[in-house]
C-alpha cells in the first residue's frame, strides 16, 4: 500500500467521525497537551482507532487526535507525538502531519519541550523557532517520493515561516510575554545528550536541543504547509555545568509554563487569517 493510500483511508475514517474540515494543526508537546481539553465542539479520536496511525508510548502524552474549534478556527490537534526514539520509522512519526494536510489543514503549529543551550536562555522561557538542524541521523522523506504529495527535493530555505514568527512575536509583545528565538537541534534519543555533544551543538549554531519537530516540520515543508515551531525550555543543556535531567523535571517545568504557553497559542491562531 502506498503512502497516499494510507493518508487517504486514515482521512476517510476521521472524516466519517466529523464533518469539520481544520485550517490549523496542532502538535501538542510535553505539558501542553492539557490544551486539547479546551478546543470547543471537539471530537477525540484515540491514535488506536485511526487506520495505520502509531501509538504514542510517552509518558504524559494522552495518545489521541482532536478536531474542533479553538479561538475561532477549525484546528485538529495531537495529544501526543511519536518519537524516533520509540522506535519508529521516521515516516511513521510523520504520517500525523500528512493526515493533518489531507483533512484542509494549511498551517502546522509544532510545541515542544527543550533544553536550552544558549547561555542567555533559561528553564521556563518560550522560544520562537527560527530555523533547525537535523541531527536525528535520518529525513522521513528517504525513500520514494509521490510527486501528489510534494517534490522531490524540497526547498528549506525558509522552513519556519517568517510572517508566523513575526505574527507570535506580535501577540507575545501584546500579551507581555518575554519570548526567545533561536535554532532547535533535533536529536534521535532517547538518552540525553553528553556534555561534549551539548557542547558540539552549541557551536555549529545550536540554542536548544530536543528529540522531535524537526522531522514533523520536514514533512509539513514537503507539503507546503506554513510553519511555526515554539520550544518550552524546560532546562539548560549548557555542557560545562550539566546537571542530572530527569523527564519528570521537564514535565515539572512545562506544567509551570503551560498557562503562558497556552495563552499565547490561543493568541496567535485568533490571529490568523
């Protein structure tokens, strides 16, 4: 079967559950996940039930497509990711975002939590994403290409939209809410990065570190989707004074930020055209 013919029959099975046709997707990172309770007129439908979709194995991570209304759009949200590290394929990881565009959706809006790597930065900031670096060892586009779903080679030059960042910097700046921006590094995991790699990261460019998003923006780009990515930082990743990281320090931390991070979500797709 090929991957068209799986976008399509998960498609029609969404479909049959709701008549709504979302403008907006959302990937609900760590902590933020509480956000999906508040989309109106909402149907949830668990990842089990929806044809060739995976299941999400994270802690905290509730496992279930919503589609309904939130600040006057029609958005369709995951309540929860899946991870290479899970040990997924890539393309699995990503077949969500496909799913997303086939149901109408022409914005993704990509959540995670991160560690901060630049110094200026610390635990409980929000930064816009401007640009990533791939570092997970792979791109969920290897493999055939299906010229319906995008080109072969697709253009990254501008992968985070600009209009959105500078739209989120806007609503930040009415919302009174101190925002950073800067370069996500995606990672496979599941381990946390050594002091050395941190440090590596850092200086091709790095200011904060996860294990998700990029793969998800790749595929979203591929489609020509917009694209915004914000990152919770959860915790400094500086290489010369690490700490033990425990995910339930960053669940901590991204439960603390969640009214600010939620508030200006809502904010910025109220926004939208």
């Amino acid at each position: 079967m090929t991957l068209k013919q799986k976008i399509e029959e998960a498609r029609a099975k969404i479909q049959s559950l709701t008549p709504l046709s979302p403008e907006v997707g959302l990937i609900l990172g760590s902590g933020l996940g509480e956000l999906g309770e508040e989309i109106e007129n909402r149907v949830a439908i668990p990842y089990g039930e929806i044809p060739h979709f995976p299941i999400s194995t994270v802690e905290g991570h509730a496992g279930q497509l919503v589609i309904g209304n939130l600040s006057g759009k029609a958005v369709v949200a995951m309540q929860g990711r899946f991870h290479f590290y899970e040990g997924y394929s890539l393309q699995e990881v990503v077949f969500p975002v496909y799913v997303m565009q086939s149901l109408g959706a022409h914005t993704l809006i990509a959540t995670n939590a991160a560690g901060g790597m630049n110094k200026s930065f610390q635990a409980g900031d929000l930064m816009l994403i401007e640009d990533h670096i791939n570092m997970t060892g792979s791109n969920p586009l290897i493999g055939p290409n299906d010229a319906k779903l995008g080109p072969r080679f697709p253009d990254m030059s501008t992968t985070y939209t600009p209009e959105l960042i500078d739209l989120a910097k806007k609503v930040a700046d009415i919302q009174g809410c101190n925002i950073q921006q800067g370069v996500y590094v995606a990672a496979s995991g599941p381990t946390y990065l050594t002091p050395a790699e941190l440090i590596m990261m850092r200086e091709v460019g790095g200011d904060a570190i996860g294990m998700s998003t990029a793969p998800e923006v790749i595929a979203a780009r591929h489609m020509g989707m917009k694209v915004l990515g914000i990152s919770c930082i959860t915790d400094m990743a500086i290489g010369e004074e690490l700490e033990v990281l425990t995910h339930e320090q960053v669940v901590e931390v991204a439960n603390r930020v969640k009214p600010r991070f939620k508030s200006l979500l809502k904010g910025i797709i109220q926004e939208f055209e």
